[in-house]
C-alpha cells in the first residue's frame, strides 16, 4: 500500500470534541443548538442517515427535533411545517432529508427554509452564494472533503482537480470550493467521454456517483488523493465507494476508506453549521 489512510472517523472526533465544548458554552448562556430533521417515506438509507444526524445532536449537546411523515404526506403539510420551525427560537438548523417522494416539489421544498437556518445549504441564496465566496452554510459533504483535504495540507492551489459526478448535492458545491480554493476543476458527469482521460490527469479526484469501482487503479495517477464520496453495497451487502479500495491504495498518495471516510465528516459539518447558525443567532 502506498497511499496514506485519510481517516473521517479520527478528524470527526477531533472537530466534534469542539462543537461539543461551544455547544456548551451556548447552552451556558441560555442559547442551546437545536436541529430539526424531516423524514419523508421509508427509504431504508435515509432512515440509517437521519438516525445517525440525531444521535450525533444527542452526543454533541445539540438539542433535536425529529419529525417522521408517511409517504403520503401531502406537500402543503411539509411546507406548513417548515414554517413552524423557521419561526421556532429554539431550532437554528432545518434538515429536510432527500430524496423526497415523487409527488412534492423538493425545489419548492428547500426554498421554503429561511436561509438561516439553512443548516444543508441547499437553498438557493446559499447556492448562489457559494459562487461569489460567502454562503452562510456550505453543503456538509463537499465542506466535509475540503476539512479532509485541508487536515493534510493538501496544495490545491494550481493542483488539477477532477469531480465525478455533478449533483446539487456534493459534485457542483464541490466543485466551487476546489474552485476558490485554487484547483483547476474538472467536473465529469454520466455523459463524459473517456472518463479515464480526465481522473489520470488528477492531482485530485472525489468520486461522487453512487456506482461500485467506478474509479479504477487504472484510472489514477500515482501519488493523487483520492476522495470516496460513493455510498454503495457489494455483493455480500457490506458498505462500500464508488473507488476500487484494494487496487487504488496501491497506486494513490493519499484516501478516503468507506466506511470511515467521508461519512462520519458529513455528519461532523452538519454539527458545526448548526452550531455557527446558533452562534450567529445568539449574536
Ligand atoms: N441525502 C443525501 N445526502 C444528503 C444531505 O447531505 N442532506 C440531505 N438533506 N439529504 C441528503
């Protein structure tokens, strides 16, 4: 094995000890953190996600609210509900978790989160803001890979980055913080073509699919970190990226294990924006 292990779960636990000592202060203060995370439908990964953000709350001194729908719920609900906990002092973070059921407006749905208390930073102020350099909260999984690349010092300005994958969710926001961080990025979707051409080019390469070794040895260049965001399943069930682990270690300078990588960070950045959103509220 060549590459360094970038371990999630050991940074998580370093930032989270912080979160956890400022939570306190605040909580000192009168002015407790608080997350409110909605859950729509059964989707057995979201229930593992959603379950995991509230016990890190619990863990961390963050007050949570967790709410539970049926598939069914109508979408006018949702919305009503989200203007319950915009207007509610004690929650600063609203999560809605996706995907959301097909019959509600997952667009219409993020826009109704006032933007303080955007705790995902998908609504499209923090969207937008993210391009000009000064959104309230980043998306947590990309805020997550730049802390990761960030604990090694990694010298991205002038380095090539390539991101696989192009959602709302990690690729684009990814995208922007290599960006202005001072990458020059590349993002590749499900349309490019000799997808190999560009990763071997990398100094950098998050992989952001959802697809099981998708990035090969092959397809990276010695000494590049590699950053795993890929959540899937192998044949016996077990957790696993979208980067073949066993051949690419052998080849990369530095990555991210799954799990234990990029996971665990998620969570830990979903913590430190709803503590900032509190520390901004109590002013
Ligand atoms: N579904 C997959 N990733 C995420 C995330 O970071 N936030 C929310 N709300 N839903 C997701």
């Amino acid at each position: 094995m060549t590459a360094t292990l970038l371990d999630g779960n050991a940074l998580a636990k370093k930032l989270r000890a912080d979160v956890a000592a400022r939570a306190a202060k605040l909580t000192a203060r009168g002015h407790q953190p608080g997350l409110a995370v909605i859950l729509v439908g059964e989707d057995p990964a979201s229930q593992v996600y959603v379950r995991n953000k509230v016990k890190a709350c619990e863990d961390n001194g963050i007050y949570s609210v967790f709410d539970r729908f049926p598939a069914d719920l109508p979408e006018a609900k949702l919305l009503a509900r989200i203007a319950e906990l915009n207007a509610d002092p004690k929650v600063h973070g609203i999560l809605v978790q996706l995907p959301l059921p097909k019959h509600i407006d997952s667009h219409k749905v993020l826009e109704a989160i006032a933007p303080e208390k955007d705790v995902d930073g998908f609504h499209v102020a923090n969207a937008g803001a993210l391009m000009t350099g000064a959104p309230l909260f980043r998306p947590c999984t990309p805020y997550g890979c730049m802390k990761m690349l960030e604990s090694i010092e990694f010298p991205l300005r002038g380095a090539r980055a390539v991101v696989v994958g192009a959602s709302n969710i990690v690729g684009k926001p990814m995208a922007m913080m290599l960006l202005q961080a001072g990458a020059t990025v590349t993002i590749c979707n499900s349309k490019t073509r000799d997808l190999a051409a560009h990763t071997r080019e990398a100094d950098v390469i998050v992989a952001a699919v959802g697809r099981r070794n998708l990035i090969t040895a092959d397809m990276v260049k010695p000494g590049a970190a590699v950053i795993d965001v890929g959540m899937n399943r192998d044949d016996q069930g077990k957790l696993c990226g979208d980067v073949d682990f066993a051949a690419v270690k052998e080849v990369a300078g530095w990555i991210t294990p799954v799990p234990g990588g990029v996971g665990p960070m998620t969570i830990t950045m979903l913590l430190v924006n709803t503590l900032e959103a509190a520390e901004r509220a109590a002013g």
